[in-house]
C-alpha cells in the first residue's frame, strides 16, 4: 500500500509540471490584465467565428444526459427505459466500457478533463485530454458514408449555420454507454453537436440524439457552457485496463 501511495505521489508531481503557465499571446485583456472573458469571439480567415483553443466543458451531464433535457424528458422506448433502470439499479459503473479505457461517443464530450479544438480549412480536429484520443471533423464538403463501418468515435462532418458549427456524426458502434446512469444507444445512433462561441471565453454546446431504435425522436441536451483555458495545455491521460481503480491525475487549476 505505501509503494501504491508513493507511486501515485510520483505520477502527481510529474504530470502537474506538464504544460502549465504556458505563454498565450493574442489573448485579449481588461485594463487590469485579467483575461477579458467577454471580448468578442476572434474571427478565422475566412470570416467564421474561431473555436481553436483549449476549453473545458460542462461535464454534469456525464453523471445524468437528462440533466440538460427540458422537464428531463427522454424519450425512450420500452427496452432503453428497461435497461437504463437496470444498469442504475445495479453496481453503478462497473460494467461501463469507459471504465475499461472505452468512452466512446457521445459520452467523450462531456468527460470532466479539457479539449482542444484546431480549426482548419477543410477539417477541425478536437484533441481530448480523457484517454488521450482523437476526431476528425471534416469540412471539405464530403458527405457521411453510406454505409459506415461502426467504430468508437463514429465518421463525422461539420458545417456552418450562421454563427454556430454543426458536426453530425454516424457510425458510432452500440458498445458504449451515453452516461454514466447507463442509457443505451444501438448502431442506428446519429448524433448533433452545436458549437456557438458567443464570446471569448464561452462557448454554446448542444448534442442532439437520434437513435430511432433506442427512442421514440430525437431529444436535445444541453451542455453549455464550455469555457475557455487560458495559460495551460493539455496534460498527459493514462489509462490501463484492469486497472480502473487509481483515479486519472492532473494539474493544479481544473
């Protein structure tokens, strides 16, 4: 037990040195030198709103994707409502795939460990710090495969309405729970993002699901605000099957 503490007290101090105070020019300020939050969105090249940056999200609905369903409102069917009431009911998180280092999607947008968005012409790529993957979000005016081969993250492509990107993703294998209460979704799953940068620090984020095999219509969650992260970077995820017990470490500030 002592080698066990003392290895964690290791692993701590070595991954709250990793890319933090890092300098961040261009950020806009208050006379003060506070970061100024409420500046307006910085623009790309071609006129859009820029998302590039680190952010942390909104991760309560991790716990529960009701919590940001209008009167909690989720429309299963008869089966997904079954199942979900029994993985509640039962030894809570133990046979969810992100406790085998498998999170899959939609629940990677809402775990509790920041992202970070690189907007490019023809894709956007999101970093995630939680288990230390990856998407590609193409804007190259591709459509979504006809007939996808399931995978964890899914084949997703993004467009802009206004001022608000728009990923749709499909492909997503039925492997994975949503959240941590254990809602199910099937390989029919298409999901929604809506990513608004209404200001420098904060950002807008929806996720709407449509899995007609699940639930009887598409429901939308809210999951806003995600807010900006200033001065650091993403830190170092490790994580190992079978051993899901030692918590996930990171730096100073989240």
């Amino acid at each position: 037990m002592k080698l066990m503490a003392a290895s964690v007290m290791t692993a701590a101090l070595a991954l709250a040195g990793q890319w933090l105070n890092t300098p961040a020019p261009g950020v806009p300020r208050t006379p003060d030198g506070k970061v100024d939050l409420a500046a307006p969105a910085p623009k790309a090249a071609d006129g859009r709103p820029d998302l590039s940056g680190v952010w942390m999200p909104n991760s309560r609905p991790l716990q529960d994707l009701s919590i940001g369903v209008p009167n909690r409102d989720v429309p299963y069917l008869p089966w997904s409502a079954q199942l979900t009431k029994e993985r509640a009911g039962g030894a809570r998180g133990k046979d969810d795939p992100a406790a085998y280092c498998v999170p899959g999607m939609p629940k990677l947008v809402v775990l509790p460990y920041p992202y970070k968005i690189f907007q490019m012409p023809g894709v956007t790529a999101i970093l995630y710090e939680g288990f230390t993957t990856f998407r590609q979000i193409f804007t190259d005016g591709r459509e979504l495969p006809k007939d996808p081969q399931p995978s964890w993250m899914g084949y997703s492509v993004g467009k802009w309405d206004g001022d608000t990107f728009v990923v749709d993703t499909i492909g997503i294998n039925d492997k994975t729970w949503m959240d941590n209460v254990g809602r199910p979704h099937t390989d029919a799953l298409h999901t929604i993002e809506r990513y608004r940068r209404r200001s420098f620090g904060t950002m807008d984020v929806t996720l709407t699901i449509d899995d007609p095999k699940a639930y009887a219509r598409p429901w939308t969650v809210d999951i806003s605000p995600s807010r900006i992260v200033v001065g650091q970077d993403l830190l170092e995820y490790v994580c190992t099957e079978n051993n899901r017990d030692v918590p996930h470490l990171f730096g100073d500030g989240r």
